[in-house]
C-alpha cells in the first residue's frame, strides 16, 4: 500500500515537474518571439532612417534633416529647413518658398513611403503644426492645426498635379492620403536655445513625423493578411 502512495506521489511529482517545464519553455518561446518582432521593428526605423536620409540628402546641403524620434522609438522626425515652413504670427498661410519646397520634396517623400519596400511597414505620417508661446491654447491649438492642415493641403495638390502610378496600379497620391494626416500642438513643443531661451519665429513651425508599424499592428496585419489568403 505505501509503495502504491508512493508511486502514485512520484507520478504526480513527475507531470506537475513536466507541466512546469512545459510552461517555462513556452515563456521562453514567447518572450524569444516578441524580442524579434520588436527587433525586427526596430531594424525597420534603421533602414528607413538610412534610407531616408540617402533619398534627401541633397537637401542636406538647404537644412532637411532626417532624425530618429528621441520620443518614440518607432519614429522618425523630417525636419524642414528654416524659414520654408514656418509662419508669420497668427498666420497659416503656406510661403512661396514653402511651396516650392514642398513641389520638389512631396513627391519624394510620398515615392519612399508608398515603395514596396516601406508601404506596408510605415503605419502613418504626421503632419505637426506648432505656434509661439505669445498666444492662449484657445488661439495656438486652432492656428497650428491650420497650419499642418495648409501644408497638406499643398501637398496633395503637388501630388495631385504630378501624380504618378506604382507598380500595382494605385495612384501615388490615393497610397499615400490613406499614411497622411494632420494635427496640431500648440505651443506645447517650443524650440529652445543653448540657453533654454525661447526662439519664437522658429517654434511657428510644420515638422513631419513617420511611425513604423508597432508590433500589435503587425500581427494585426499578419492575421487579416492571413485571412484574406485563405479566402481565395
């Protein structure tokens, strides 16, 4: 009788070990699995970012900067040169050199991002409208959300005129309306000097602001991808 109990605790020993061990090993997979998805994101802000900047270098020379978000790990920053997208105050209209700016730099920017090698990676562009501290949020909200929404505006228009089709037949401007937006942040984003000193004709500005694809959109996109396949 007690070898009985005693082979019986021993059995029951052996599957609670081996449940363990079961359990432990699918954590191990897991956290392999999403430590490479979030590496493979990771990867994709590199490559984009090199590629990007290869794509405006020429513009370098004019003050295009193509930077990694120090806010968002995911993101990547297209800062204008100065004077082309800034604004006078309580004004939203786009500038005549602003506009031949965007003529040459939309069709680029819209080129890379709907490529086969980015559209389905990049998960939106952000046009950002921002304003001096001089006003209210009452005013400044409103007025840099005008000015991101002139720009593209002025884009689309660009867009519009020298539209081109990609190799899958869609026009460049209807891919790249569905990654386009706008919003506006106020003074809440103030470009600063050496000196923490306030530079308000720079901070009345429009920056762009690209966003890979999280690792929750991804498999997102894998599953209706994966859907869709299974449906032909």
């Amino acid at each position: 009788m007690a070898n009985t109990e005693y082979s019986g605790g021993s059995m029951a020993s052996s599957l609670t070990d081996l449940m363990t061990s079961l359990a432990v090993i699918f954590i191990l997979l897991f956290v392999a699995t999403l430590n490479n998805a979030q590496q493979e994101s990771k990867q994709t802000v590199t490559s984009m970012l090199v590629a990007f900047q290869t794509l405006f270098q020429n513009y370098v020379v004019s003050g295009v900067e193509v930077t990694a978000n120090p806010t968002d790990p995911l993101g990547l920053l297209i800062l204008v040169p100065e004077g082309l997208l800034q604004f006078p105050v309580n004004d939203s209209a786009v500038s005549e050199n602003g506009i031949e700016f965007l003529r040459a730099f939309a069709p680029r920017l819209a080129g890379a991002a709907c490529s086969q090698t980015f559209r389905d990676e990049i998960d939106s562009i952000v046009v950002e409208g921002h304003t001096d501290s001089s006003g209210t949020d009452a005013v400044n909200l409103p007025l840099s959300q005008n000015r991101s929404l002139a720009v593209v505006r002025e884009i689309l228009q660009v867009l519009d005129q020298a539209d081109t089709t990609r190799n899958d037949g869609a026009g460049l401007r209807g891919c790249f309306v569905t990654l386009l937006s706008a919003s506006g942040r106020g003074s809440a984003e103030p470009i600063v000097d050496a000196s923490g000193i306030r530079q308000q004709a720079r901070s009345r500005r429009v920056v762009f602001k690209i966003r890979v694809r999280s690792l929750e959109q991804r498999q997102l996109r894998d599953v209706l991808t994966a859907g869709v396949d299974q449906s032909d």
